[in-house]
C-alpha cells in the first residue's frame, strides 16, 4: 500500500513538472505583405517559451512562387554557410542582413528589394529544448509591386518683400494596384549653417492637416495654408511672409498602405526639387544677399550665383552690381544692365563659359559652365545704389556675405570591356561585339580593329567613330557584297555595337579590339580592351528528332508532334525550313507531303491533304518545330516524320540549302469516342439524395430537384435552365425487397430518352470571334481574354461561363459569372488558381496563376444576356454568343528536373467518376437521372420557366 501511494506521488509529479514546462512559440510579422521594388524593408521574427540560452538562434529561408514547396536558404546568425548561392554575395555585402532587437527578437533586412525576393518567408529557430514541444518556424507572404509614386516642383528663385505671400504647388500621383493612402508635406530648410529642416504643413494619411511646431500659430490664424486642387495637385500658401520664412521650400510625399496587423507603413517616399526663398526686410535701407544652388563641386560642372538686393520700393532705385573672386573684380553690370568683363575673363565669356546678367532690378545672376580649378575661391557681389543712371554717384554701398565655392578635380577613371552575343558562330552568319564604356564624362571616339588567326601582321582596322558621330570603314570592309553593310552604332553615351552581318569564312574569326579615347579640355585618355570569336566552316551535323507527349488520343482530343533539331553549332540564327510528312495507317496508306514551310514562314499546303490545313497549327521555336492538331479524327491516325533543311546566309538572297536530315517517324492512334452518361442524382429508399460528382455543386443542387408524385412516378425538376443543360435525360429504376433482416435487389429498368435542346435568341452579341494561340512558361500567370463589344442595357443582366475544351469535344465548364456577380467554381480547388476580374463592364477575361503541364488545352468563353420581363416576373435570355478559342500551350520551365519535382497539381487534371447506382424501390423507391449532352438551337423556354421530366416506372408492386 505504501509502495503505490509513493508511486501515485511520483506520477503527479512528473504530470506536475511537465505542466510547467514553457510551449515553444515562434512568431513572425503577419502577411501578407506588399513592399515596393527597391525599397528597404524589414521582417521581425520571436520566439517564446523556449528553453536554454537566452540567446537563440534564427535562420531565414524563403519559398519562391515558381517552385512552392522547395525552401531556399537565405541568412542564418549562427552559420555563415547557410545561404545558398543565389544570396551568399548578397549577405556578404551587407544588402540582406539580420539586426538582434534582443536575445529572442530578431530583424531581417533586405535593403534593396527585388522582384525576385517576393514569397513565402519563414523563420526557423533550432532546439535548444530538452524536448521539441511547440512551433519552431512560421511563415509569412511578401509581395514586390512597382514604385508609382512620383512628386514633382519645378524649381525656383523667389525673392519677396516681408508681409507678402508666396504661393507654391507639388504635383503627387500614384498607381499602385493596392489599396494605399497618400500623405503630402511641405518642408523648411534653413539657410543657416547647421542647415536645420523644419516641417510647414503636412496632410497626413487620415487626411488630417498637421502643421510644423514653427508654423502652428500662423496655420491656426490662416496665414499657412494647404490646399489640394484635384486629383493630383497640393497648392501651400504662406502669407505675412517673416524673414524666418527665407531658406529653401520642398514638397515631400508618401504611400502608406495597412499591413494585416492593422498598422499603417509608408512603403515609398519622393521628395520635390528645391525652391529659393528669399524675403527682404522692410526695416533696413539696404541689404544683399549672396546664394549658391551648389557650392561643392567637381571639374567641368555648373555652378549659378545669384545675388539679391534687400531694399525697400526698390523698383524706383538704381543699383550696380561688382562681381568679385578673392577679393579681384570678375564683372559689373550697371542700372542699365550693361555687362562689362575684367580682361581675363573676356575669351572664357567670348566661348559660352561665362555668363552674367540682371535679371530684375533686385535680382543678379552669375554663371560659370565647365568650372575649373582656377574657379576655387570665396565669391562676393558688391552693390552700390546710384543718385541717377549715368551718374557714377554713389549714395550708398553694401557689400555682401560671401559665399565659398569648392571645385574638386576629377580623375579620369574611364574603365572598358569588349564583349560578343556570338562568340561562335558557323560562315554567314552575324558577329555583333559590344563595346561599354564606363567613367567617360566627355565625348569619346571609338575605333574597331580585327586580327584573324594565325595572322602575326599588325591589326586590321576595321571601322571608326568620331567624337561628333562620323563613321569611317577600314580597307577591307568597303565592299558591302561580300559581307553585307557593316553597322557602327552607338547605343548611349557609354555603349557601342559593331555588326557584320555575313561572316565570309574561319578568317573572319579571331580578335576583335575597342580602342576608346576621351577628350576632355584638351587633354585625352586611352583605354582598349579585345574578345575573341570562332568562326566554323559549314561541316554540318545535323540531327532531328520527332517526338510527341502521347501516342494514343481519344477522338476529338488534340495532340502535338515537335520536331527537334540538333547540330555541332548554334542552330538559333540559322534559317531553316520543315517539310511535314504523313502517311495514313490504311493498307493502302502511302506517305504523302503536308506541308511544307520556308525560312522566311511561307507555307505551302499539299491540296490532296486539305484537311490537316484546316486543324493545324504550325509553330517554330529557335531550334524546333511543332504540329499542334486539333480535334483529332480517324483520317489523322497513322505515321508521322519531319524533314530539316539548313541554309547558309553568304549573301541575301538565300543561297542552295547546306543539309537534309529526316526525322524518326512517330505513330499515333487515334481512339473512337464512347460516350458515358452522368449522373445528375440518386434517391435512396430512405429518401437520401446524392447528387453526381458534375451536379454537386451548390447551383445545380438548387436547380436540379427530384420529387416522387405517386408510388410509381418520379419528377426530375430544372430550374432556371440554361443552354449548358441541354442534352439527353433519362432515368433508371431498381426493386429492392426487404426480406428478414437486409434488403435485396429484385430487378431494374431505364426509361427512355427525353430530349433538351433552346431555341437561341435571334439578336446575338458581339462577342470577340478572334482565335488565338499563346505560351506561357509554367509558374507563370497568363491571361484569356473575353470581351463583348455591346453596350449592355441598364436593364439587363449578363451570365458569364468559361470552358476547357471545344463544343463539339465536351467542353468542362471551369467557372461561373452568375447574373448577381456571384462566382461559382465547378471544383473547389479551382478557387484558388483561377481569377475572373472585370476591370470593364464588357471584360470577362479570365486568369490562371501559376501555369501547370495539365493546364495546356483549348479555353473559351459563353456570354448570355438575361432581362426581367417587368417587376417581380420571370427572367428571359435576350441573347447568346461564343467567344474565340484560344489555344494556351505550356512551357517547362528552365530548370525541369526542380520544377517537375516542385510544382503542384495540375489544375484540370481531374477524373470524372460517375457512379451507375440504378435503384427501384418497390415499398420503398429509389431511383437516379442521367443525361447526355447535345449542343443545338432547337426549343425555346425562359430562365425562371420550371422544367419537368417525368419518370414513369412500370413495375408493379410485390
């Protein structure tokens, strides 16, 4: 007994001691986000209830959308080598990094957002536990959209007396998909020398006006106002202007948007460029005021001064300004604004280098373009009112604070690399060389020179480019026949393009030299640089291979044959031509030409074989080509091949074609179709119904309805019916007998055929017709479009279906625009992979994200117009129509191994299962209806109009 009480202590506690173990709980900042290209962001990441140091550990990896379920490393804190290649020069640089807010707190930096850094984040922290007990990761979602923000002044000088008002305006516009809010501000950058910047006026996010603590009182009396003009305009007013008020003005915007956690983040902001503000003061005689857009400058920029005269009711005053450096004149300008320069600075004027000028009576200007050593020095402006013009009388003079201007030298750092798009190449083809300057701040000139192989003479010159642009060809490249007329361009400033267009033979392979020279003041500066090419004689080894994904098609399914081809070169530039071959698997079958298709994409059908030119869609990729067929037939089985030509480009025209190659023949079989009805519902004897897997969605539940009017008579009710139902119905009965303790089927029987067919509308929409055929690489989005044309009257309604498949093949219903805006998915899965948006009342296009292999196929769409009769009546089709097909090929993606390992499901890849549970119940009835599809235009009822397909069954009772 002692033993047991001893035991049962021990037991509770353990259970006590287990209960007060901590959970482990990681917490990350909740998606999904969105952040803006290029931006700095942050991610923060805790962890709680652990056990063991303080300080954990946290590792950062992220799921990118083409490959879901694949984790890529990016930062660790405990382990240097674990990000995986694609971020190790990115951590290493500091541009993705992880800051320790405390022991368990971390942030992830990433302070240059890319495009590519869009996914799922998770943040993983390593046991440091007795035992794992709770969560050790948790995910988060960040999206990467375009930077729309833009905020634009346009810059000015602005002198006004105290007690005026001055008026500015920002312009701020945004585009951004998300929803996001805007704040506008206005900022004050004084002049003083701790060039101290104060806040005017701000509307803020909440549309809250919010001035700065210098400006309070006078927002609050009205002198400072903010003012939104429009969509896009924000107009600041500052009137009773004070001297405090002088500096420079800027307009600065942000976009916040609301992250899932409710808080507000300003993901992008953009400042103006910068007004001058000069208020004069109304107290002294005489002032001047001397001020520089930029004082710190580098050889060969821009430097404006400008000096402003203080003084009160100075429009009836005369003035003369001295412009002096380092204490020497430089120029004066008179009250006539006449412009007199010292002798050493007369030639500089002579060649645009200098220039001065009186802009107002208050307002002077001094300009020095390409700014030089010589031009260092502390700037003054001396001014001197005069009794009257033409009398050198002084009444009184000021001389002004002065202002020092820095002009650094420039070191000519100009950097080169000489690189080929086509570093092996076969005679006749294009050689393209890129030459790309960096560092050159001047005009440059360029010249080209070639040395062949084996070749020990000097180089040859082959063209050159001046600093204006003038073009010039070596010796041996003047005659353009042979190959082709040769082409210097220059992309920008820093990059430029040679191409010869027809390689002659391997002499036209070896070196290739930029040699690039800057001028810049009479001085110059040299850089060359060279790459290397090969160019190979036409030894063609040629190879081609067909191939198709299935062998064996159902008839009216498609199917594609894709040549491929292969050679000891680069094929990409080749012209090459296909000949299509076939032969029908008939005893009497022979092999007959279908087509044959040019370099330059002329095709030229065989007649006898009309109808492949009617179903064929004809592509070619740089070294394939493909047959995609449609709605294949029993003339379409048999035995295919393709035939490869290979032409050489010496000169144009084409020459005789260099080599043939057949492909391998691929038989394909084509399968007859045996049509299988669909089970619409099934109604036990206990009264349960089970709805087929095609009608078990909540729309057909609702529409499709069974009731039993008599022991032997069973109605299948339709409701609001529509063209998709129409088809063939019937019915199928079995007798079950109870019989001791189970029941027990006794016979069973089907009705016969009753069928549905609408007699459309006369009216029909105007429903783009277009057929198309797109590729898209699978994990990426694509879009079908579907766009009626009509205006649609207020009074009607619109009903939107989207279809996999053609009419005549079966066509799968994908998706359903009802006439209440109500989307209706015919699989549940499908909701999260399909997007039906109307960014117009006419748009229906529908988008796939993340394209898969299954999804490959035939898309269109099914647009009805339905209008109320009159209030509280029955709902009526006025009119129907049928989109184009578009035929959506997909593309593995780069790296096929990962991404058939990675992607998810494909999206229409789905099984129909149709259970045939044909059930009579003699005491107790069950039963199930069937129909079969059949397109036609043949009976005409309205939406809301209760169809009724009665089920007599013919059993007497036992």
């Amino acid at each position: 007994m002692g033993l047991m009480c001893c035991l049962a202590a021990a037991f509770l506690l353990l259970v006590l001691l287990g209960l007060s173990t901590g959970q482990r709980v990681v917490t990350v900042q909740k998606g999904p986000l969105y952040r803006v290209r290029g931006s700095h962001i942050t991610l923060w990441c805790k962890v709680s209830g652990y056990q063991g140091p303080a300080e954990q550990n946290f590792q950062w990896s992220i799921y990118l959308p083409s490959a879901p379920e694949r984790e890529v490393q990016i930062i660790s804190t405990a382990n240097p080598s674990f990000p995986y290649a694609i971020y190790t020069q990115r951590v290493r640089s500091q541009e993705i990094y992880v800051e320790r807010v405390q022991g368990d707190a971390v942030l992830l930096h990433i302070t240059e957002l890319q495009d590519q850094d869009a996914g799922e984040y998770e943040c993983h922290t390593p046991s440091t536990d007795e035992r794992y007990f709770g969560s050790y990761s948790a995910k988060t979602n960040l999206s990467v959209v375009a930077d729309t923000l833009s905020a634009s002044m346009m810059p000015q000088i602005l002198v006004h007396p105290e007690g005026d008002m001055v008026e500015l305006t920002c312009e701020v516009s945004k585009s951004t998909a998300q929803h996001t809010h805007l704040s506008v501000g206005w900022y004050h950058l004084l002049e003083s020398g701790d060039r101290h910047t104060e806040e005017v006026l701000t509307l803020s996010k909440d549309f809250v006006l919010r001035p700065g603590p210098s400006y309070t009182q006078r927002f609050l009396s009205g002198d400072v106002r903010l003012n939104k003009i429009g969509n896009t305009i924000y107009k600041l007013s500052i009137g009773a202007l004070e001297l405090s008020d002088q500096g420079q003005l800027y307009c600065e915007a942000a976009e916040w948007i609301e992250d899932p956690d409710e808080m507000w983040k300003d993901i992008s902001r953009k400042q103006t460029g910068r007004t001058s503000l000069t208020v004069i003061s109304q107290g002294r005689d005489l002032s001047v005021v001397i001020t520089a857009a930029e004082s710190s400058l580098s050889e060969g920029d821009t430097v404006k001064l400008n000096c402003m005269v203080e003084a009160q009711k100075s429009s009836s005053r005369q003035f003369q300004v001295l412009w002096l450096l380092n204490s020497m004149e430089v120029a004066r300008v008179d009250p006539y604004g006449v412009l007199i320069w010292k002798e050493e600075y007369e030639e500089r004027a002579k060649l645009g280098q200098l220039r001065a000028f009186k802009q107002s009576n208050t307002v002077y200007v001094l300009i020095i373009y390409e700014v030089g050593l010589k031009d260092n020095g502390t700037y003054h402006c001396s001014v001197s009112e005069m009794k009257t013009p033409g009398d050198f009388h002084i009444i009184q003079g000021n001389l002004s604070s002065s202002i020092q201007v820095d002009v650094k030298p420039v070191e000519r750092r100009m950097q080169l690399s000489v690189s080929t798009s086509t570093p092996h190449v076969v005679a006749g083809d294009a050689l393209i060389l890129l030459c790309q300057v960096q560092g050159a701040t001047s005009p440059v000139s360029v010249q080209w020179w070639h040395l062949p192989p084996q070749h020990l003479g000097p180089q040859v010159l082959v063209a050159t480019m001046e600093r204006d642009g003038t073009l010039s060809l070596g010796s041996s490249y003047h005659n353009n026949r042979t190959r082709g007329s040769l082409r210097l361009e220059k992309a920008n400033s820093g990059t430029f393009t040679l191409v010869i267009p027809n390689t002659l033979d391997e002499g036209d392979g070896g070196r290739y030299g930029c040699k690039v020279t800057e001028w810049f003041k009479g001085k110059s500066w040299t850089e060359e640089g060279e790459t290397t090419v090969t160019v190979s004689s036409v030894g063609f080894n040629l190879h081609a291979r067909l191939r198709s994904r299935i062998a064996t098609v159902r008839y009216g399914q498609s199917f594609e044959l894709d040549c491929q081809v292969s050679a000891s070169y680069a094929l990409e530039e080749v012209p090459m031509s296909v000949v299509w071959l076939f032969q029908p698997s008939l005893p009497t079958g022979h092999q007959h030409e279908l087509v044959r298709v040019l370099p330059n994409g002329t095709m030229a059908w065989n007649t006898a074989q009309a109808h492949f030119q009617r179903k064929a869609l004809l592509m070619k990729a740089a070294t394939s080509f493909r047959m995609h067929l449609h709605s294949a037939m029993a003339a379409d089985q048999g035995t295919y091949q393709c035939v490869v030509e290979v032409w050489r480009r010496n000169v144009l025209p084409l020459g005789q074609s260099a080599a043939t190659v057949r492909s391998n023949a691929v038989g394909i079989k084509v399968v007859l179709p045996d049509a299988t009805p669909l089970q619409i519902l099934r109604a036990s004897y206990s009264s349960i119904l089970e709805y087929g897997a095609e009608f078990s969605s909540p729309d057909k539940k609702s529409r499709f309805l069974s009731q039993r009017t008599s022991s032997n008579v069973f109605w299948l009710k339709i409701l609001s019916a529509n063209p998709g139902d129409q088809g063939r119905y019937y019915c199928v009965v079995e007798e079950w007998l109870w019989l001791v303790d189970s029941w027990y089927k006794l016979g069973e029987g089907a009705s016969g055929r009753t069928t549905l067919e609408f007699r459309l509308p006369e009216r029909e929409l105007h429903l783009e017709k277009t057929n198309y055929s797109i590729s898209a690489r699978e994990g990426e989005d694509v879009t079908l479009h579907c766009l009626l044309r009509d205006a649609c009257p207020p009074t009607t309604r619109i009903l939107a279906i989207w279809f996999q498949g053609k009419e005549s093949s079966n066509a799968k219903p994908l998706v359903t625009l009802h006439r209440d805006g109500a989307i209706e998915y015919s699989w549940e899965s499908l909701s999260r992979r399909l997007y039906l948006r109307r960014p117009t009342a006419g748009d229906f296009s529908l988008t796939l994200h993340s394209v898969e292999e299954g999804d490959a196929g035939v898309y269109y769409c099914q647009v009805q117009e339905w209008q109320q009769q009159s209030e509280g009546k029955n709902w009526v089709m006025q009119a129907l129509a049928h989109s184009g097909y578009t035929r959506l090929t997909t593309i593995p993606p780069e790296s096929t191994v990962l991404s058939r390992i990675c992607s998810s499901p494909p999206l229409l890849n789905f099984i129909l299962f149709l259970p045939l549970v044909l059930i009579l119940l003699l005491t107790l009835a069950i039963f199930c209806w069937y129909f079969k599809f059949r397109k036609s235009k043949n009976a005409s009822i309205t939406e809301d109009q209760l169809m009724e397909l009665q089920g007599a069954g013919g059993v007497k009772k036992t």
